[in-house]
C-alpha cells in the first residue's frame, strides 16, 4: 500500500472506532501447528464494552473463557478460575492494547511495532512486527485484517516458529447493549 492508502485505511478505521461502544461477535479460531495434520478449531463469542472491557467465550469444544479488565487477564476453564497480571507481562499488555487499540482505532500510533500495510483483494492488511526482542520472540508478527468499512475481520498471531492462530470473526453486531455483568469473573 502506499502512503496514501494506508493514510485513508487509518481515516476509515478511526472513524469506524469513534462511533463503537459495544461490539458482539462470533469468531472461529484455528491453531496451526506444523507438526499437526489439521488444524484446531475452537468456536466462541467476542464481547468489547468501551472503554476497555474484552472478553472471549470459547464455546466449542470445550467451555473457556478469558477477560482483560484493570490491566488483568480473568481466566475461567469450566469453572476453575485463575487471574495474570498482565503488568507484569509485556506480551500480554501488548496483546491486550492491541485488541483495545484496534478496537479504539489507535493501533496505528503504537510505538512497539513495526507497522507495514498491505492490500488484498478488497480488504487491506496490516502486520504489527514487535520491536522488542523479547516480544518477538514469542509472537513474531501480529496480522489484522479489514474490510472497506474499516471492521477487523481477521486477526492472525504467527510465532517465529512459522505456528499461528488465526481468528475469523462472524456476525459482528455494533452498539446493541453489553451488560457490564458478563465482564464479572
């Protein structure tokens, strides 16, 4: 992408940001080992509440779920509860402000990545390269994928091993109301 391409996707997705208070989506979640036939699938639901309330619901095959909130990392498998905290991991504080980020529009001013800009087809792709090279040593490029109305509709964490996860999110709602109860560990 040129200057003014990626220019105009950075206006697109602002804009889009600005007007987002809520979102609700299904995503599909496909871990790629190369050691591994196929890949893993697991199925779940995205909640973001602005300002930074994120919370993922695996669904299927089994029942898991994690939420950024007050820079902590909430974990529940079927039950079991568990909580990080996420100051004292840089890879999970960039991970968690680059949902944030993406989700706000701001991602494109981090100062940690190394940012490149790509089109394909009709949606455009940019690479986050972390600049740390202790980051980089667990998640060598951060991938997202927009489509024209500035939305993320893919997001792909590739590992220096060449193994990524690749997440597909489906039927995206905006601003429909999102309970600050379903964000309570």
């Amino acid at each position: 992408m040129n200057s003014a391409e990626a220019d105009a996707l950075k206006s697109v997705v602002k804009q889009q940001a600005k007007t987002t208070k809520t979102i609700t989506s299904a995503f599909t979640q496909y871990k790629h080992m190369d050691f591994l036939s196929n890949d893993i699938i697991t199925k779940g639901n995205l909640h973001f509440k602005a300002p930074n309330l994120v919370k993922w619901s695996y669904t299927d095959p089994f029942v898991y779920s994690v939420i950024f909130k007050d820079n902590k990392l909430y974990i529940n498998d079927e039950g079991k509860k568990s909580d990080i905290d996420m100051s004292s991991s840089k890879l999970f504080k960039q991970l968690n402000s680059l949902i944030i980020n993406s989700i706000k529009g701001d991602m494109f001013d981090a100062e940690e990545f190394h940012i490149e800009y790509y089109k394909s087809g009709n949606n455009s792709l940019v690479y986050f390269k972390p600049k740390d090279k202790k980051s980089a040593s667990f998640i060598e490029v951060f991938q997202l994928t927009f489509n024209a109305q500035g939305d993320v509709e893919i997001v792909k964490m590739v590992e220096p091993s060449g193994d990524y996860t690749r997440i597909v999110f489906s039927n995206k709602v905006l601003n429909n109301p999102v309970s600050d109860a379903l964000f309570n560990h």
